[in-house]
C-alpha cells in the first residue's frame, strides 16, 4: 500500500492547502510594496521599542525587517513580545516602503519593511550556545557540535550554496561534452590507493569483509572495458590514514575516465573545466598563467623540493653541491660523499633576522626533517654581491667558507645583499622534505603569496616507480595501474626506477588539486608491474583478478584523472580549512562531534557480526 493510500491522499485538498510562506524574505524590495506576503524563517534580531516591536526575520534567501504595531494589530503585537533569537515564525502583512530616514542601505531589502498582521509561533528555541546573527570567532568544536546552528549563518549558508552551484556546473560541463555520471558501489573489496581501508563486516559471511572504496578507481577502469567511453561521478572516497592537518577520513572527488585519449584530451578537458569555474565563481581572482603550464616531476623537485609547488613566490632551490664540494665545511662533505645533496635558496631581504628567529628557523627546519640549517645573511650593505667582502657575511660556518664560494652561491641563488641564504645539507628526500617546508613558511611570514592569484600547474613525466627506503621496495607514486610511457615498457624490470609514467597531477597555490593517468590495459604488462611491486602472484590473483580477466574482453586504451572537490572549494573560497567546506565535516582528529563517531556498539550487534574486539 502506498503511504498516500493510507493517509487518504486527496490530491484536490493538497491544492488548497494553505501554504506557510509565499515568498522569500531576502527577495523582497520596494517593487513589491503594497503586496500581501506571508513569510516564515527565523529570528535573527527582536528590538522592542516599547510601542513598536521590529524582528528581523531570516530564511535562506536573507533578511527582512517586520514591524509589530499594537495599535492596528495588538494580537500579534503582543505574540511579538515573547519571541526570542532563533524562533521560528509565520507572518503575514504588507509590503511598506520605510522612511527616508530609516532606509537601511547596508541590507538588501533595507528600503522596506513587513507592516505584520498575523504572526503564529512555529517553533521556539533554547538560546543557542553561540552568535548566529554575528560572525564572530567561535571554538570550532562548539561549531561542530551544533553545526546545524553553525550552517544557518550566512558564510556557512554561502559556502554551502556555491559548492552547490559548483558541482552542478560540473555536472552540466560534462553532460555537455558526453559523459555519463555512474554510480559505483561503497562496499567492495579493498583497493590499492596508498591508504588503509575502512572495512565493513560482513553478518552473512562471518570472517569477510567489505571495503570502503579508496576511490572507484578499478570500478571506473571496468566501466571502460564496459564500453561506457566517458564517465564521470562526484564519488566519495574513504581512507583510513593517520589524522594530519587538513585530511578527513571521507572526502570528495570529481572522478572521471575516457577511452581512447591521450593526456593532452584529459588535460585539456580539466584546464577548460577549471578555468571556467574560476572565472565564474571567482571573477575577481586571477589565473597566473593561461594555458596552465606543464612542468616535469624532476623539475619541481629540483627548483622546489616538491612536487606541489606553489609558484606563486620565488625562493627557487639551486643545487648546491658543484659549489660546496672543496670548501671545509664537513657536514656539507659528508652529505656529498653519501649520495646526498645540498640544496638551498635565498630569502629576500631576511639578512637582518635575529639571532633568535634564526634559531627558531634552524629548530623549524630540524623539524621538518633536516639535520641541521645553514644561514648565511649578506649585509644590505654591499654595493653588490661581486663587492661582498668578508665583514658583509654573518653566519655561524663563515670560517669555514671562502668569500668566493659565498659570492657562487649568492649568485646561483638569485640573492642580493640584504638577503639570507639559506641551505640544507643531507639525504635528498628529507632535505627536500625540509626545504619545501621552510620556503613555504617564509612565504608565509613574508606574505609572499597573493591570495588572489590562482598559480595552476600540471606535473607531469612522474617515474612510475619510487624506491621505499624504510620497506626496501619500489611504490607506485600514483597507483599500479598507472601505465609506463612509451619506449619504457622493455626496461621495467632491468632498471625500475629509469621507467617514466604516463601520470600527471593538478596543482594549484601548492596543493595537490587532482591526479590521474593514462592506464595500462593488457594483462602481460599489468602483471609486469604487480610483480615489480612486490605482489606474488597469489596476491595478484586474490585482489585483482576482476580488473585483469578484463583486461582479456577488449578493454580499450584509457585513462582520467580525480579531483578533489573539497580542495576545489577551498581555493575558489580562498580558505584554509578542508573543514570549513564540508557541510558535517570530522575533526581534526577524526571524530565527529556532533554523533559523537567513532562509538561502542552493542554486544549483540558484534556477536551477530561475528566480530570480538580485542582488550
Ligand atoms: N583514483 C586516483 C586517485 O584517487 C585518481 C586517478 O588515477 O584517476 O588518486
């Protein structure tokens, strides 16, 4: 039986029914004075002014001023009087243009008010534990645990509504060029994207498991050898890493495939889909460098350390090592002699710092995995780095480093007198690591970095494995199903770490935007780089026979990319905070406030899940 069975549905009386509101309170203007409308929304302000009562009554759309007159309509007047913050009301009345002297021009319906006639409660409410009407700096834990309270003001209500308007443009932009928006499952079976799964326990199955998708990425592979050509979804990703400043343990993709492309089709497609979301949601903003410009892994890594550079600033890296090699500084020797590197980069009109913030530098650098930190600061005094002399060089390893030799480096580095230079000596990783970290704190301090400047990048020509040092084995930078690129297929297994890929990333202002590749659609080669990898072929066999026995059926050549919409939502928002663009967002440690997830279950839920947990 249909629920409108049951309840006697009357699609006639549905028609008459009176509706709660007929309009929307930040719609209206003077071009509906004298209009009867009824409203309904939430107290933002009540005055009381002794004769006459004024709320400000707020609905999604905005705010509009209602005025209660006990002397043409004393009932509802004297309702008025209890009505508190955050009630919900219904009013009827007019329409009425305000005084010239009460005109509010500082709001949008501030040239008319709402003369009331009826007014019914239609909710009350506790007064709430922090300002809705005022955007003032309330603790985030207290936002989340009433974030519906949170999300009713206005910059949560904005954000909600263009990430909205955003994903819809996406929709609409794909739809446009053919693409078919396909659902995938969220419980599957685990899927290699670097990260731990979440698992589900299955009841029918005691001792099997779900996994919660990581991404669709093998879905989405089988629904090109499917024959779907172009797909796309706005899919939910779960990842069980380890809590770090802007991850959530679920978050968003734009996740899409073609068949038949190369990476300029996926490349181009993405350029297009952000350029023209940035240039509709923020107009004022400016996109660095139009096409976005492509620059090889190795690339960033030597002038950045990174490979999400933000391009927005200089303090370029130089490596350091041809110039340092003969001077009498050990630690510089040693990291040479070990294989590593010394790399550093200048820091504009720094030489003045203090010896206590250089200090803090050399702790920050330390902390970000460095073994130690070089400064060096050329007084703003010298005419020009050729006229350096040894009196213009502050730094605690003068001695041991020639004018000469901080002449060469001042030069490769780009610095000027007034600067600091500053170099890392040490295994390339963690000195990458901590270069990286460094610039992009001085950055900060410096405020180098023009938030509205938008520096889009692709990185591009990634190597298709990476050595892992701690486990003694080669990774997949992206994932294993990232195809070599052409002319590097013979030379896999002789020399792994020389094969490049056909992977390429999106980055923007120094976050990772997106990433995708073209993939590998034969069996042969695809087991080439499991084995690689370090699968047996028993593991092969147990988590990828789906996709491989595809591989078999005619899957076309293909590829996509991902990327993430909360990322995408916070640089169109300029904000900082993956979790200031999620409606429910997790803490900063994972847990949800507001249901208080994680939380124990009942024994019984366990024992019919055949699941003990472990003291
Ligand atoms: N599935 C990948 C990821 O989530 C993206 C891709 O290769 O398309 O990073």
């Amino acid at each position: 039986m249909y629920a409108r069975d049951r309840f006697n549905y009357n699609p006639a009386a549905v028609k008459e029914k009176k509706v709660l509101k007929t309009t929307q309170c930040g719609e209206l203007g003077s071009a509906n004075n004298g209009q009867t409308v009824q409203l309904a929304g939430w107290v933002n302000r009540r005055r009381d002014h002794g004769n006459l009562i004024f709320v400000d009554l707020r609905d999604r759309s905005g705010i509009v001023q209602i005025v209660f007159n006990p002397e043409i309509h004393p009932s509802p007047h004297k309702l008025a009087e209890s009505v508190r913050n955050e009630w919900v009301l219904q009013v009827s009345g007019q329409v009425t243009p305000r005084s010239a002297d009460t005109v509010n021009s500082n709001m949008s319906t501030g040239a008319i008010e709402i003369a009331a006639t009826e007014l019914v409660v239609l909710n009350e409410s506790k007064t709430p534990p922090f300002y809705i009407n005022e955007e003032s700096d309330v603790d985030e834990l207290l936002r989340m645990r009433y974030r519906y309270l949170d999300l009713r003001r206005p910059s949560m209500r904005d954000m909600l509504q263009t990430r909205h308007k955003a994903v819809k443009y996406i929709r609409d932009f794909l739809d446009a060029r053919g693409f078919l928006d396909v659902e995938t499952p969220i419980l599957i079976k685990s899927t290699p994207e670097g990260a731990r799964d979440y698992l589900v326990p299955s009841r029918l199955y005691p001792g099997k498991f779900y996994a919660l998708p990581q991404s669709p990425q093998q879905l989405k592979q089988l629904l090109m050898a499917a024959g779907v050509e172009k797909y796309y979804q706005i899919a939910k990703c779960f990842r069980d890493e380890d809590p770090r400043g802007d991850r959530q343990p679920e978050f968003t993709q734009l996740d899409l495939e073609m068949s038949f492309v190369d990476e300029d089709d996926i490349l181009d497609l993405i350029e297009s889909l952000y350029t023209e979301l940035f240039e509709t949601f923020a107009p004022d903003r400016v996109i660095l460098q139009k096409p976005f410009p492509r620059i090889s892994f190795n690339e960033a890594m030597q002038r950045f350390g990174t490979d999400r550079p933000d391009i927005r600033y200089g303090m370029e890296m130089s490596d350091l090592a041809g110039l340092v090699e003969n001077t009498d500084f050990q630690v510089f020797q040693t990291a040479i002699n070990s294989g590593g590197i010394v790399k550093g980069f200048s820091a504009p009109g720094l030489a003045e710092m203090p010896r206590r913030q250089l200090d803090d530098l050399v702790e920050f650098a330390k902390g970000a995995g460095a073994q130690g930190l070089v400064y060096i600061a050329l007084a703003s005094d010298a005419s020009s780095i050729d006229d350096l002399t040894q009196d213009h060089i502050k730094s605690p390893v003068a001695k041991f480093l020639s004018v000469d030799a901080v002449k060469a480096i001042a030069h490769k580095t780009g610095a000027n007198p007034g600067d600091l230079l500053l170099i890392v000596a040490g295994p390339s990783k963690s000195t990458n690591t901590a270069l990286d970290a460094l610039r992009r704190e001085l950055a900060e301090r410096l405020h180098l970095a023009d938030p509205n400047v938008l520096a889009f990048m692709f990185v591009v020509d990634w190597p298709l494995f990476i050595w892992n040092e701690e486990e003694s084995r080669w990774d997949s930078p992206h994932h294993p199903f990232t195809a070599p690129q052409a002319g590097h297929e013979q030379d896999l297994e002789s020399d792994p770490g020389a094969a490049m890929s056909r992977a390429y990333d999106l980055v923007c202002n120094g976050l990772e935007a997106g990433g995708g590749s073209i993939r590998i659609h034969q069996r042969d080669l695809q087991n080439r780089v499991f084995q690689i990898l370090g699968y047996t072929k028993e593991q092969t066999e147990a988590r990828f026979k789906q996709i491989l026995d595809a591989f078999d059926y005619g899957t076309p050549p293909h590829g996509g990319i991902a990327t993430g919409i909360e990322r995408l939502m916070m640089l169109l928002l300029n904000n900082d905070s993956i979790r200031e663009v999620i409606a429910f967002p997790k803490t900063q440690s994972f847990i949800d406030p507001l249901f208080e997830a994680p939380d124990f279950v009942e024994e019984d839920q366990l024992r019919e899940l055949s699941v003990r947990v472990l003291e």
